[in-house]
DNA sequence: GGCGAACCGTAACGTACGGTACGGCTTGCC
DNA sequence: GGCAAGCCGTACCGTACGTTACGGTTCGCC
C-alpha cells in the first residue's frame, strides 16, 4: 500500500521562473515521454542546465518536481453533500465520472502515467506513488464522502465505501485508460464522455441504490 | 483503433534455441524491467550479442519477439457456449473473471505492460498493440460468443456485445491493473480474486441479466 | 580428416546524454 | 562605480550501452 501522506504540499517554494521551467518540461513530456533530455529542457525553457542541476539536483528529480507540478494543480473542487436527493447525487456521481474521463484522456495525464509507469519497479522514485495519490486516491477521497451522504440520505446501500467507490471507479473508466496509456487511439469527445459518465452513474445506482421509491431496479 | 489482425501467429519459425533466448530475456525484463541491456540478455541466455543482433535485428526487435513469444503462450481455452444455463453462464464469466484477475497480476504481465505502455507514443515499434491484441482484444474476442450464447438463451439482455463487455471488463479489473502497474503492492491472494470473480459475475447479472426467474436482483 | 556454417565470448567502436565547469551578462546593493 | 549573486549559453568530461568485429570452438556434411 502506497498512501502517502497528501497533505502536503511540495509545490509551494517554488518561485514563477521555477513554475515556468516546470510547465515547459511537462509541455516537452507530453511531446517526448520519458526520453526527454536534459538539454531539451533547458533549451525548451531558457535556461541553463546547471540551473536545472541546481533546482532539481538531477534528473529524476525534475521529473519529480514536474510531476508534482501539474499533480498540484488539478486539485478539483469538492462536492458537498449538503440536501442530498437523488437528482444531485445524480449530478454529483456524473459530474465525477465525467471529470475523471477528461482527466485520464488528456494528453498530460496519459503522459504522466506513462512515464510514472516506466519508472515504477525500478525502485528509484516514487513517480507511481505521486500519481497514484492524486490520482485514483485523490478521487477516492474526495468521492467517499458523496457515498456516505448518500447513505445517509437513504439513497444508497453499500457495506464498505470502499468497495462501493472501486465499483464505481470500474464502471467509468472500464478499458479506457490502459487503453489509452497502451497507444490504442480513443477518440473521447465531450459527447461521449458524458454518455458514458450517464450510463456509468446508472449502472451504479443499479447496483446500489437504495430499493425505495425507484422504478424496478436494473 | 488498432485491431490489428491477430490471426496471424509470428511465434512460429523459431528454433528451440530461440525460444530459450527469448525465455531468459522475458524472465530478465520482469526483473529489470525496460532497462535490461543486451549484454545482460545475452549473458543470461549464454549466448553471443552477435547472435542477438543476427536473430532480432536490434533492441527493439529483441523486445518485440520477447512481448510476441509470451504473447504467443497465454492462448486460453476457449468456454463453448452449448447447453447454456444460469449457473453454467455464471460459471463461465467468473472463470473469465478470475483468469484475467491472475493474468493481470503476474509479473510477467505487469513486466510487459510497464515496457509496452513506456514504448507507445514514441512510435518506434507496436508493443502497445501487441499487448493490447493479446489482451484486452483477445480477452473480448473470446468472451463475446458466451455473451452472445447467454442472450440467445434468453439469460442475458443487452444491445451491444462490446458496450457489455466493457463493463463486465470494469466491473473485473476497476483499479487492479492501474495500480499495479503504478507499482502499488496489492497482494492479490487465490481467494480474494475467486471473491471479486464473484463479486462482479453478480453485478454483471444484476446489470444485463434477464428480468425472468431470478432472485430479486442485486 | 577437411570444410563451412553457426555460434560463443569478448574486445572494440561510436555516440548520446547525464552531469560539471566556466565565461559573460544582468540585477540589486553598498 | 564596484561587487557579488544568480543565471544563461556552451563547451567539456565520463560513462553506459547499442552495435559491430573478430578469433576460437563445435557440429553437421562430404
């Protein structure tokens, strides 16, 4: 088990010229994937390699640092489980679905995974462990409580939120992301997207949604 | 899309020798993963670089025999569809279930996904492909038919095979595969993969089963 | 036995790239 | 103005590794 601890927050001491290096590198990742080169990114962000040496140390800890970058601003907006009927519990699983389709199909997650993959194994970073929390375990956490308000609400039944949120989390994403991280084209238009956001949120309220009050479940 | 044409079956025309090398570099890149040298592989295999390099061109032609010669070993019996009931139709998918849940969590899989996802998007050979012909791809093609046989049988109600095997896909391998190849450790014991075969055979059948003589779903 | 093909082991070559050093420029401070 | 710090650009160094070359051995075949 990963889980580290996410709470902190390493993106802070970082200076706008640092950010800007940091933006050009991860704009170069998503060209190049791991095979970038240092002087790519010096060259890419005008600047010179001993400042690259100097901020970052080497290069795992530039990609490191431009992992935890971008991981740093996608933090998303919380949902609160304030009035809770099945309508915004609806819209919430939705949104949520949807949000996390855009995610694992944009260019900078793909290349993100990819790399972090790569590199996990070879025990010398914890890419893995970077994208994994704010990631998959990001999402969970900030799912969980919309699950148990729901509960609450009498408008799901579930044992474990845990097991409830894995459910979900295979409902939406299914054969997407391997897919994707694999090279396999999947055009994902917003279009698609949210049809599959819809039916994911169905399926799961099939599965767990409370039997009052519903039309015949399935 | 990639659908390649996966009828076509390139492990033949090699030597035993061959297939010895191929075996020894396999086993290095579960251990190595993507950075094995071919002077490694060829200590390992007792053989000369020359003879790699006669045999497979180059590194990534050593890498793409490798991925094809595993991908070669892992054809599975296939589930024929005839006297279809309830039980030997939840029999089936849970035996599909639980050998994708192992598949999924071998080394050897974990190995070939991680080098084949860090090769895709730097077009230079098709490991991605191969990997995905050979799995999700093969897993579907021979899922389908029971699908298809269960419906016929007035077991199963859906519209369209793929749509339902991509949430019997979800429902099996929800965040499995992405954190271990993030390189979270998730012991995945015998028993806890019969239990999430079972679990998601359930709520497959609670999803697209037929609405005729079954327990109350769910 | 002689011969050629295939192959092993190892040495050698070339290069790409991570990492370092250094000269010059700008900026802020005294 | 003088000076120091920070940084850019570039040249440089060392090494790891992909690729090639080659001498020596085995083996099938005539």
């Amino acid at each position: 088990m990963l889980h580290i601890v996410p709470e902190i927050d390493t993106s802070q001491a970082l200076t706008e010229r640092q950010k800007a290096v940091l933006d050009a590198a991860l704009r170069l990742l998503v060209e190049e994937g791991d095979q970038l080169t240092m002087t790519a990114v010096a060259r890419r962000a005008s600047c010179s390699k001993e400042t690259l040496y100097k901020w970052f140390g080497d290069r795992d800890g530039l990609l490191t640092a431009t992992v935890q970058w971008q991981a740093s601003k996608v933090r998303v907006a919380q949902v609160d489980g304030k009035g809770l009927d099945l309508a915004s519990l609806t819209a919430s699983l939705e949104r949520f679905a949807s949000d996390w389709l855009q995610v694992i199909s944009s260019d900078t997650s793909i290349a993100l995974n990819r790399v972090a993959v790569g590199h996990a194994g070879s025990g010398k970073d914890d890419l893995g462990a970077v994208v994994l929390e704010n990631g998959r375990f990001a999402l969970a956490k900030r799912l969980k409580p919309v699950l148990e308000a729901g509960r609450r609400a009498g408008l799901l039944e579930f044992a474990d939120a845990e097991t409830a949120f894995r459910t979900f989390f295979g409902l939406v994403a299914r054969d997407v992301q391997i897919r994707l991280l694999l090279g396999d084209r999947l055009e994902l238009t917003e279009a698609a997207i949210g049809g599959d956001a819809a039916r994911a949120t169905q399926q799961f309220l099939a599965l767990f949604g409370a039997k009052t009050g519903r039309k015949a479940d399935s």
